[in-house]
C-alpha cells in the first residue's frame, strides 16, 4: 500500500459532492486569478503542462475516476505546482454546482468517452445541453477547446457545435485534424498510433445571452418532521413496501427499512434524484416523546440537505401518518414537501 498517496489523499482529495456549492475558487486557491478547466483529465499530463504553462491561473481539473485523482494529485505535487488542484466529481456536476455564472476563462475536454454504441450515445458529456449549461459558466471571450479521435462522436459534436448559438470558431473551420501547439494527450497518442484521425476543436464564447436554468443546488437547514402516532417502530417497520415518486425534477426512492438493535429507530435507504445531483441517504425514524416521532436526515455518508431530501422526508411522514387514521403531523420545518402521494 502507498501510504504516501493515501496521505496525500486525506489531506488535499476535493470532491464535488463536498465542495460548497458554488466554490469560492479563490478563496480555495487563496488567490484571484482567472479560472481553467479541464475535464476528464485521465493521466493528468495535459492539466500539469496547462498549469505549468499558465502560472497566472488557478487550474481545476474534474475526473470521475479514483484512481486518475490519485495520478493528478501526485502529478501536482511532484511538479511542485500550488496553482493547479483536481476535483472527483461529474462534469456536468462540477459545472453546475461548483461554478458560478460567467466564472470559467477557460474550459478543455480531451477525447472525452466516446460512448460508442447507438444505445449508449446519450451517456455522451457533449450534446446540446451540455454546452448550454457551459455558456452560463463561461463569459464572453472565454475559450471553449474540445477533442476527440472518435469519428462518431466527432460528427455529433460538430453538429451540437455548429448549431449553439453561444460559441463560435477561433479559426476559419468548425475544427483542425492536426494541432502540433498542444501537449500530446494519453488517449490522442493511442489514437494516433492506431491511425485514427483526431479532430480539435478551437472555439469562444461569444456575446449572445445564455438564460442560466442551471442553478447551483441548494443547500437547507437540517430537514425534520415530527408526527404523532400509536403505532411503535416495528409496525411502521412491518407495513413498509418500496414506494417512489416523482415531482417536478425529483425523484424519491424509499428502497429499504432497516430497524436498530437497539429498537430506538428505523433507517430508511433513500435514493434521491435532482439534477444535476443524485444521493442516496439514509432517513431515520426515531422517538421523541411516548406517541411522537421524529424523521430526519441520517448523517452517514456527508449528505447534502438539498430541496429533494425535503421531499424524499416529506414523503416519508406522509406514508408513516397515513398507516393510522389517528397519526397527525405536529411540526417540520420543510419547505418543499409533498403535493400529492402517488
Ligand atoms: C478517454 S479518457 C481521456 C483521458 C485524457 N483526457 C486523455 O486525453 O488522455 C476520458 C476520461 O474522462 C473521464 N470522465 C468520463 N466521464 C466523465 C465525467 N462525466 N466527468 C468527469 N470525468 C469524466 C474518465 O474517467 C476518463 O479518465
């Protein structure tokens, strides 16, 4: 085992579902300066030679992979680099709920996954949507540099490219299949050495507006409810069956019920969807007085209290009243909760 790595981990390892929401990045960085992205950054060889190159910027490179965290990590440190940092998350979590409006100068996506299969393209980062949600992050004048070896994806994202009406081309076309003035990536090396022709991507934001409908999540006081009910833990434990439901952009899935040892209270695993987020949490019920109780969140695993937990605990006292024609709700401090049970 590399304890060095893990030690490094521990003490530097930022992750999106952790960073506030948005990220002051200069208060992280301890310095103003013009933010760059990269996306994806694999074997982190391009994100240190950017950071290398631009010691005028903060460098943020997003990976959903652990162990290309641990590469960039040891990369940073080896360089002796202070203005470059990596972040475990999704891109398109990243983006949304970690960036401000207009905060990102720069922005690289190199040979993102390209999905091959006709039934997995929407799994693709870049589509019309996506570089929607860029153009609220991204001000006038920034740069937007995307590449890719895969033919498929690379006409799927000349489309979505030429048809935003956000971005334009630094350069007389839509893209260059040749671009000696970068540092060679990982993938683009493989690409290359198989004989595919790799496609790049030079473009700008330009000045047209971009309606921001990507607000960064939310974040709530610690949601409760308290109701009043006969009925012990073991027979609201007994009734229980998977039930889910959907409003608006949330989705709620109470999957499982466990009940403690101690018989002080009931654990719901909970899984809740809202984009750009999902978290899968723990709900608990437990006793607060004879005949009352109380539902909140669970603190196992460092959720986030946003409006789709409200819900999912909304949900939940809803089900948990409805067993017995005399349990009522006496308090909760929720804003969002429940129109109407499925
Ligand atoms: C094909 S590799 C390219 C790596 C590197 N950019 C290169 O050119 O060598 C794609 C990388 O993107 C990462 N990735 C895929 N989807 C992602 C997402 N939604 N958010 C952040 N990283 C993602 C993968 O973990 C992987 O390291």
């Amino acid at each position: 085992m590399n304890w060095d790595i893990i030690g490094v981990m521990s003490s530097k390892l930022l992750t999106a579902i952790h960073l506030p929401w948005p990220t002051d990045w200069a208060e992280l960085f301890q310095r103003e300066a013009p933010l760059i992205v990269e996306i994806g950054f694999g074997g982190g060889e391009f994100l240190v030679d950017l950071a290398r190159q631009r010691p005028e910027c903060n460098v943020v490179g997003v990976e959903i992979s652990a162990y290309s965290i641990r590469k960039g990590i040891k990369k940073i440190k080896t360089a002796g680099l202070t203005n470059a940092k990596v972040v475990q998350g999704n891109a398109q979590i990243f983006v949304q709920s970690l960036c401000r409006p207009a905060s990102i100068r720069e922005l690289y996506i190199n040979f993102p996954d390209p999905w091959p299969k006709a039934e997995h393209n929407r799994r693709r980062l870049i589509n019309d949507g996506f570089l929607h949600l860029l153009a609220t992050r991204i001000p006038a004048g920034g740069l937007l540099e995307i590449a890719t070896d895969h033919a498929d994806y690379a006409e799927a994202i000349t489309e979505c490219l030429q048809r935003t009406p956000y971005f334009e081309s630094r350069l007389p076309t839509t893209f260059i299949t040749e671009d000696d003035q970068r540092p060679r990536t990982k993938y683009e090396l493989i690409g290359l050495e198989e004989g595919r022709v790799c496609h790049y991507y030079k473009w700008r934001r330009n000045d047209a507006a971009a309606e921001d409908i990507f607000p960064a999540p939310q974040e709530l006081p610690m949601p409760h409810i308290v109701f009043s009910t006969p009925m012990s833990l073991t027979e609201i434990g007994q009734q229980f069956e998977v039930a889910q439901f959907t409003q608006g952009n949330v989705r709620v899935k109470l999957l499982e019920m466990f009940k403690s040892l101690s018989n002080e209270q009931i654990f719901v695993e909970t899984y809740v969807s809202e984009q750009p987020l999902t978290q899968r949490v723990g709900l608990s019920i437990r006793h607060r007085a004879p005949q009352e109780l109380v539902i909140g969140l669970h603190d196992t695993g460092f959720p986030r209290p946003t409006p789709g937990i409200q819900l999912a605990i909304s949900f939940l006292a809803k089900w948990a009243v409805s067993l017995h024609p005399e349990a009522k709700i006496l308090q909760s401090n929720l804003k969002s909760t429940v129109d109407e049970m499925p």
